[in-house]
C-alpha cells in the first residue's frame, strides 16, 4: 500500500521517496503552531462539526459518511494499492466540492499535482468532482486582540506561480496535468519493493532548504576543502564533478560565473593559502567604530499571529545577547530571555543596554536582526525612531566573506558564523555546547513553557550560553581579521 506522497516524493527524487519509506526521520517543525492548523481552517470555514475520518477507513466506509453528512474532513479513498487523505469535502448537488488548506501565503501550481491523483481516484471510484478550493493566509492580515479567522484566511479558486502570481484557476491547472495515474502507482511501488536507489547528485538536493537525507546520500566531509562541490553558485559544478574535476582550481575557469567570492575560491585553491583582498577589507574595516557592539538574537517563527499588531509569518525575538567592547579593550556581556509576549520588554531592555554611539556588528543582518528591529518599529510605533537609530549603526560582519574579501579553504564553501570561526579559533566550538545551533535554541524555548522549575532554568541557561557564543565569536572574527591585516602589512614591510 502506498500514498499519494509517496508518488509525490518519487517525482521530487526516487532515492528521497525510498528514504522517506525506509529511513524515516524525526523532524521538528519549522513553524511555531500554538493551535492546530486544521482546527483553524475548519473553523473559518465552518466545518468545525463536521464528520471526520478515520486512519484506515475503506472506501466504503467513507461513502458512508458522505452519504450521511454534507461535510466530511479527512476522509479517507484507495485506489488499486494507494491511499489518499481529502483535508475536507462538502456534497453538493453537483458534486463533490473540495477544500485544500496550506500553511503558506502562497500555495503554488507545483502542489496540482497532489489534487490532480485526488481527483482521479476520486473520479474512478464514481465520484464527480464540482469545484475545488485553496485555503491560505492572508499575508496582509494584521491581528488585533483577538484573532479573526475571516481576515486571517482566505478562499480562492486559484494557486501561485513562482513569482507569487495567482495566473490560473485550479481547473486551468488541472486541464493543463497531464498524468497516467495506473503508471504512477505501478512506478512507484515498483520502487519502494526493490533495493535503496544509488545517489544521484542534483541542484534540487541543495535548493532552497538542504534536503534532510543529504547527509545519508553523500560524505562530503570526505572531499576535499577545495572540493569543486563546494563552489558557490555555480551552475556548472555538478557536472564538472562527474566529469572528474575535485578542485576548484581544477575548474575551467570560462565555465564560472564570475561572481567575487567565485575568485576567492578559485584563487585560495589554486594557491591553497588563505584569499585576502586587503585593500578592499581594511577600506570595509575602517567604517567600524568603538565602542563596538556585538549584537545576536533569536526568534521563533508563527505562520497564525499570537499577539496583537503580528502578520502571518512575522517573528517573535526571544533572546539577545550583546557584547560591548570599549576602544581599551574592555569587554562587557549583557542579554535578555523571556517567554510569552515579550516583544516590549525585548525592546526596553535592548534600548537601556546598547550603546547610544559606536558601531553594531551584526552577522547576516538584513535579513535577520535589522529585520526585526524594523518589525518590532512597525508594532510597536512609539519606539520606531529609536529602533531605527539602532539599526542604522549596524554593520554587517558577514560581508567580508560573502563578496569574496577573505576566504579560507577550511571554509568549505560557506561563510556562516559557525564556518568561519573555527578557521581562526579552533579552540571556541560548538560542539561543546547543549544548544549547538539556532534551531535547537527555538526548539528548547518552544518546550521552555512546559517544563519543571529546574528544567526551565537548565533550558534558559543553555539557549543563554548559546546566544552569547554567537555574538562573541562575532567579537573573535573581527579580531582576527584585524591580525590578519596587521601580519600583511608587517610582511609589506620586511619585503
């Protein structure tokens, strides 16, 4: 027996949709859902009395339940040897009227597929099929105190392109899906019975997200630093790849696209020294002024606003941790930590500890911390100025080795903070740490509110420690930068 996702997955990748039979792994969700999605869904459109279905209801079964109800969510249909699942469906004269909810503000053509294989069984087990529905949240919905699922969500007739165009109705889609379903079940339980397909290296593996069993498909920590597979935005690697080149420096350099931090890599290869375009970093170095801040926080994601002045998808900062350095040397550590709707003391207290002058060096900061700060203005508008005057000083600590001014082979072709550290301090890991990443912090804050006494101060010292790594290994980069330049300039001058 297979599902309608497992024909999904084997057109993604055959190898993922055997994984993701054999090899299932424990995934926690990206999203923080403080009420379940389909309650939600149900709710705004009424369905919330609805019959449901059951795991393991039989065609029958679920004829019954259609044939006693207007409504039925979560009913269940087979196929030959597939299953599908209908979020939910109303009976209509006319016929079947089906609703497909997506945690998204923008469900794409891509997912017509899935209705598409709904539709044909539906329709080969004597059902007609009237209208179908998306549902979907409204990204220009802002809450006010309480919730309104009517603003919050919305119906349409429609998907979304790539470009986040809703351009086709579902039944253009559908007319345009083409589709042998008796052969996509035949394919793919052909390949789910036979032996774990070999790796097949493709761009879909890395694009967008890293696909969670890349790690099980390939060993990268066996190639090389300088490995061709880690050169960055590069259209021509893969094939390069198969066709013998390790290296970059190996590369034929016509097949790059040219890009700056491309050259660094091609040139720290080629040399298997470290790239520095000193010039350039010293001129980017020289806008850094003290008292210099190190500034890192941490947020949660909510698809379904929680608090008022909130937008689907907007954040919530949780933690800070902040570093300052004086022009002598000295070094100061302050943070916040909180749960709940926390957003205003976040700000009160980021405003009482940063300094009122200096520079801020944030890591990846337009799309992370100055992007919050300017949310958190947008909620909170009598703090707005203020805000403002703090992310207009921050500097973006990541941009020396994203636009190629240093680059270091051990970097592997990645210039997040985690990478770089340990080409200039092995001795700071964090490996050595209980949170160890960005996403394990949001984990133990979303558990934080559920635990004992003595587990909620373990939980808020280890995200606490966490946080406050980051922002001194942003204090550890920039040092070492700074010695890099001045071990240039003495070897300038000895030669």
């Amino acid at each position: 027996m297979i599902h309608v996702s497992d024909i999904l997955h084997a057109q993604r990748c055959q190898r993922y949709a055997w994984n993701s039979r054999h090899k299932k792994l424990k995934q926690e969700n990206f999203y923080h859902m403080e009420t379940s999605f389909s309650s939600l869904w149900s709710r705004f459109l009424g369905f919330e009395q609805s019959a449901v279905g059951k795991t393991g209801d039989s065609n029958a079964q679920s004829a019954a339940l259609i044939a006693e109800n207007e409504v039925v969510r979560f009913a269940r249909f087979e196929y030959k040897t597939l299953r599908t699942k209908i979020p939910a469906l109303q009976k209509t004269e006319r016929g079947l009227v089906l609703y497909y909810p997506f945690l998204s503000a923008y469900p794409k053509e891509s997912e017509i597929l899935h209705i598409a294989i709904d539709v044909q069984i539906l329709e080969r087990l004597g059902y007609k099929v009237d209208q179908i529905y998306s549902v979907y949240l409204n990204k220009d919905y802002v809450r006010e105190q309480e919730l309104d699922l009517s603003k919050l969500l919305i119906r349409s007739d429609s998907l979304f392109n790539k470009r986040n165009k809703a351009n086709k109705t579902i039944r253009e889609l559908l007319e345009e899906c083409e589709l042998d379903l008796d052969v996509l079940i035949d394919q793919t339980c052909a390949l789910l019975e036979k032996e774990q397909p070999p790796a097949q290296r493709t761009r879909a593996c890395t694009t967008g997200r890293k696909c969670a069993y890349y790690d099980l498909c390939f060993q990268d920590q066996n190639e090389p630093d300088d490995s061709v597979l880690f050169l960055t935005t590069s259209r021509a690697k893969l094939d390069a790849y198969e066709n013998g080149v390790r290296r970059i420096c190996e590369m034929d350099p016509d097949e790059m696209e040219g890009f700056a931090l491309q050259y660094a890599q091609f040139m720290a290869s080629k040399t298997q020294a470290p790239f520095c375009d000193a010039f350039a970093l010293s001129t980017w170095m020289e806008q850094v002024e003290y008292p210099i801040s190190y500034l890192d926080f941490e947020w949660d994601t909510f698809p379904v606003p929680p608090y008022p002045n909130m937008h689907p998808f907007d954040v919530l900062c949780f933690q800070y941790s902040l570093h300052v350095e004086q022009k002598d040397g000295t070094l100061s550590h302050m943070d916040f930590f909180a749960t709940g709707d926390c957003r205003e003391a976040f700000i009160e207290s980021l405003l009482e500890n940063i300094p009122k002058k200096g520079s801020i060096l944030v890591y990846n900061m337009e799309g992370a911390e100055k992007l919050r700060l300017v949310q958190l203005g947008m909620q909170f508008p009598q703090y707005a100025q203020r805000l403002e005057e703090v992310y207009s000083r921050m500097i973006d600590l990541s941009k020396p080795f994203e636009q190629g001014l240093y680059y270091d082979n051990r970097m592997r072709g990645h210039y997040s903070l985690k990478s770089v550290l340990p080409v200039f301090n092995a001795d700071y890991s964090y490996q050595d740490l209980d949170i160890q990443d960005g996403m394990n912090a949001v984990f133990a804050y979303r558990h934080y509110d559920r635990a004992d006494e003595n587990e909620k101060q373990l939980i808020q010292h280890a995200i606490r420690v966490y946080c406050m790594m980051d922002t001194y290994a942003e204090y550890v980069v920039w040092h070492a930068l700074l010695d890099y330049l001045k071990q240039l300039e003495k070897e300038m001058d000895y030669a």
